[in-house]
C-alpha cells in the first residue's frame, strides 16, 4: 500500500508541474514565430558581418557545436575564434538564401532549425565565391531569451 501511495503522489506532482504538459498548437505557432524572428534577426547580423550582434544570438556558457569540417567547437570561445576572423575577412555577402528552412518546436523552451543555404561572397581581397550547404541550430529559451546552445553546419560538394 505504502509503494501505491508513493506512486500516487508522484503522479500527482508530474501533472500538478506545467513544464511537463503538452503544447497547443497556438503556442507552438508562437514559439515557432519567436524562433523565425531570432533566426531573422541572426542571418541579418550575418549579411551585416556584425560579429557583436552575431554573438548575442549565442549562449555563451552552454554552446557547443559541429564545423562542416567535422571539428567539434567544444566551446562558445572556439565558435568565435572562427567567426570573427571570417567576417573580418569578407568585403561583402552579395547574397544569402535560405531555400529551405524548417522549425520543430520540443518543448517551450527547445526548438530545432533546420536550414538549407547558398550564398556569394566577395572577400576583402577581390576573390569571390559560392557556397552552398544546410545546418542544423538547436535554440533554448532557458535564460528567457531564444538563444543558440547548438550548431551543425554541413557544405555541398
């Protein structure tokens, strides 16, 4: 009887806990919203090769991510010993397409991006070039704010 009582009480604290229930579709619309302004606002931090407003998109304590190289970055400092040296060097993004972008929201606090991409690029010494690639973003609203604990990048050959 005393395990059934415990059972019980256990039960009844999972369902009274508000994290644990499932989403409606409105609030997982307006989480969806919420992770396509942030991811917005980060591409045009990127077309703008502002690495300041760039990093504001990132947790800087939980960040951990892989490189199209297949390097792990093991730590936000590793991401930003990449990034600002490469905005530093490119003169302009002449474009930067998103044709495939695609959100699964977990939880109200966890959401997946998904993105395919291609872009041009003229570089501070004349060259320029074309990429093209996906990535996947993983984004956490546990600080209050949509923030980045993860990134995967991938290029095509």
């Amino acid at each position: 009887m005393k395990i059934i009582g415990v059972a019980l009480l256990a039960a009844l604290l999972f369902s009274c806990n508000g994290e644990n229930r499932e989403l409606s579709e409105d609030s997982m619309r307006e989480i969806e919203q919420e992770i396509r302004q942030a991811f917005s606002s980060l591409v045009q931090a990127s077309k703008a090769l502002d690495t300041a407003r760039y990093f504001e998109h990132i947790d800087a304590e939980k960040f951990v991510g892989l490189n199209a190289d297949g390097s792990n970055w093991n730590s936000f400092s590793e991401l930003r010993e990449l990034i600002e040296p490469s905005f530093n060097s490119v003169g302009n993004i002449e474009s930067l397409v998103f044709t495939n972008v695609r959100i699964s929201v977990i939880d109200q606090h966890t959401a997946v991006l998904v993105n395919e991409y291609e872009q041009e690029v003229s570089m501070k010494d004349g060259a320029r070039f074309s990429d093209a690639g996906g990535g996947a973003q993983v984004w956490s609203k546990a600080t209050g704010k949509w923030l980045l604990v993860s990134i995967s990048a991938s290029s095509r050959p």
